[in-house]
C-alpha cells in the first residue's frame, strides 16, 4: 500500500481520495470517478486509475485543455452498486464535467440514469456489458469492446479447435448475466448450448457448488464470467477436482490480477482482450504509454492491460475535450466525443458519431504462462 500512495503522489495526486468535496473551479475541469479500490477487486480500479492519471498528468504538464487543468477526482465504491450510486450523486454535486471510467457493470448501471438525468456524459465505463449500450443513450460513450464481441471471438476459437462441450461459471449479478448471454448468444450460432452451469456472488469466492454443478455434466471448457479472486478460485478448485480442460475468461477478470492471484496455476488460461498488447512497443499507443509509464515510476512500472485501458480511456476522452475546447461543459463535451469519428489515437481506433457511443470492437485472445507472462 506504501508503494501505491507513493505511486499516486509521482502522477501529482490527480484525483486525490478526499475527505470532503473537490468545488470545481474556473481553471480546472472535474472529472469524477467511482471505482473499486477496496475489496476484492481492488486491483482494477487501481490499474485503471493509475494508467488514466499517466495520461491526464502528461497533459496537466503541457497546459492542460484549453488552459484548464484536469482533476481526476476519484471516489472508493468496493464494487457497490449502492456505494457508487451515491458516490456519483456527490460527483455531480461537485460539479464534475465528467464522469469516467466507472468499474464494473452492476455499478455502472446504478450510475448511468444518474448521469443521464443530470446530463453529464458517461465516458469509458470498464464493462463491456450489452445493457449499458443499448437502447442508445447519448450520454454514455463505450470506447472497449463489447462482451458479445469478447465472448464470440471465445466461442469461436474454442469451436474451431473442436470443443463442442463448453461450461459458464458466472457472477450472480447483472456483469455475469451479460456475459452468460453472450456465450449462449454465440453458441447457438454454432448450434450448440452451454453444458454446465454455475455462479458465485459478486465479492466472494465461494466456488464449491459451481464447481460441482459445471463439472457433474462434462464440459470441455468453462467460459468464466467473474472477478480474478472467483475465477482463481474456481480454477484451483475444478482442477483439484480433476478437470483437465480450458478455461477462458473476459477482459474485465483483470489479466494482471488473475496471474498473480493462480501463480504457477495460471498456465494455459485464456483471456480475451480489448486493448492494445501493453507488455511491449507493438502499437504507438502502447510505445507511449510504456514511455510514461517508465518516466514516472522508472523500473517500478509495471505495464498491464487494465492499466493501458486507463490510459487509452483518457486518452479518447482528451480526443473529445479538445473538440469541444471552446465550450467545456458536459454538453460541450458530449458534442466534442461524437465529432471524433474514426479516430487514430495511436493504433488503437474509436469511431464516436452522434449516433453510435461505440468506439472500438477489437478482441484478442491471449493464454497466460506458469510465471504469469501473458503470450498472443
């Protein structure tokens, strides 16, 4: 923990956990954020804070936009619908132009009709989840990938090496609910159905009676819809257990956090992706986030991909700020994101009109090693 808050003070304590509430003020613009940085999946809201302020804090020391220094103010939700919600209502309150890179999808959707009744744009949830992109609402801006995206792209390699008997261990909530959905979506395209089904409550990792109902019919694969403390769970169980297939997970498990938490058990996991490959210079954006990354934390930097979201989030959200430069309000801000189009922002595209919030659709699958290395 010593080693996070000195982390935060290096990026200029963007965003600092306040005791009391952050007025905005003429020269600055209030982003606010709810996110998880207690509870058991901390380390996400974590990894997505840290890369946003490299981003944030890189242009605070160029000038800002348009003159105004960006505040990523950030508010401790543990993953808590409830918490969130009111921690969004304070945001608002505060007088946040912004709200950004919220942490997970039950808490997302407490949040967004409060966004949408105050007007204020919802950029960059971490969630892939189908039931914050449709209907269409213009005040929500999505610059990932969807979890039908994700979890196609899973049903298809999975069917294309020959398994045919794939298992869905999910999160009792509406997160897992999304991502089971997927999976059915895509398995019936293959003309196939889930064998073995199993949940676990969101912030526990009681796993017992999923392992035994998902591996009592026989799957091949378990397609896992859960945070990274579950799923490590559930995979050291079912393999104690004697199952001997493949495991794939979603993005949002959190690659970093699941390697850590399976150790040499992590071999051979899959995990989809929905950013750009952040381990090495493969894309520009990933070569510039590296270079920040290093330049503010020297070799204690250690690059991730929830941390690249981070970072690629601020960056499109920076994109639409500097269209709307000349009018900084939320609804300038709203009409600065739809005007991006098809937008480079570095090998990494989002495409934001005012009829489509949905930025990008790429997925990769990546598997993880016995040292927690993640190969392509």
């Amino acid at each position: 923990m010593t080693n996070r808050r000195t982390f935060f003070h290096r990026l200029g304590m963007l965003g600092l956990l306040m005791a009391g509430p952050l007025r905005a003020q003429p020269s600055r613009l209030l982003i606010g954020q709810s996110a998880a940085l207690s509870g058991p999946v901390k380390a996400l809201g974590e990894d997505f804070r840290r890369g946003a302020a490299l981003y944030f804090d890189h242009i605070n020391v160029h000038g800002g936009v348009a003159g105004r220094e960006l505040v990523l103010r950030t508010m401790d939700d543990g993953y808590e619908p409830d918490r969130c919600a009111a921690n969004t209502r304070s945001l608002i309150d505060e007088g946040a132009a912004v709200l950004f890179g919220y942490i997970g999808t039950p808490t997302s959707l407490a949040a967004l009709p409060l966004a949408t009744a105050a007007k204020v744009p919802f950029v960059a949830p971490f969630s892939g989840a189908d039931a914050l992109r449709n209907p269409f609402n213009r005040y929500a801006f999505h610059v990932r990938a969807s979890y039908f995206d994700e979890t196609a792209e899973i049903v298809k390699q999975a069917t294309g090496i020959g398994i045919r008997r794939i298992g869905v261990f999910s999160q009792n909530d509406s997160y897992g609910q999304s991502g089971l959905a997927g999976v059915t979506r895509a398995l019936k395209v293959q003309g196939l159905e889930a064998v073995g089904l199993g949940t676990v409550e969101r912030n526990t990792a009681n796993v017992d009676a999923a392992v035994k109902s998902i591996l009592a019919a026989g799957p091949e694969a378990i397609v896992q819809i859960s945070s990274y403390k579950a799923c490590a769970a559930f995979i050291r169980a079912a393999r104690s257990a004697g199952f001997t297939g493949t495991f794939y997970n979603v993005s949002f498990v959190g690659t970093r956090a699941l390697a850590e938490e399976l150790g040499p058990s992590a071999r051979g996991v899959i995990v989809s992706q929905v950013m750009p490959f952040p381990y090495s210079a493969s894309t520009p954006i990933s070569s510039e986030y590296i270079a920040a990354g290093k330049a503010t934390a020297g070799d204690r930097f250690e690059p991730n991909y929830t941390s690249i979201e981070g970072y690629v989030a601020a960056r499109a959200l920076v994109a639409g700020l500097r269209r709307a430069a000349g009018n900084l309000t939320s609804e300038g801000i709203v009409k600065g994101l739809e005007t991006l189009g098809n937008t480079d922002l570095g090998g990494f595209y989002v495409d934001f009109s005012a009829q489509k919030h949905t930025g990008s659709k790429l997925v990769d699958l990546t598997i993880l090693t016995e040292t927690g290395q993640v190969r392509r």
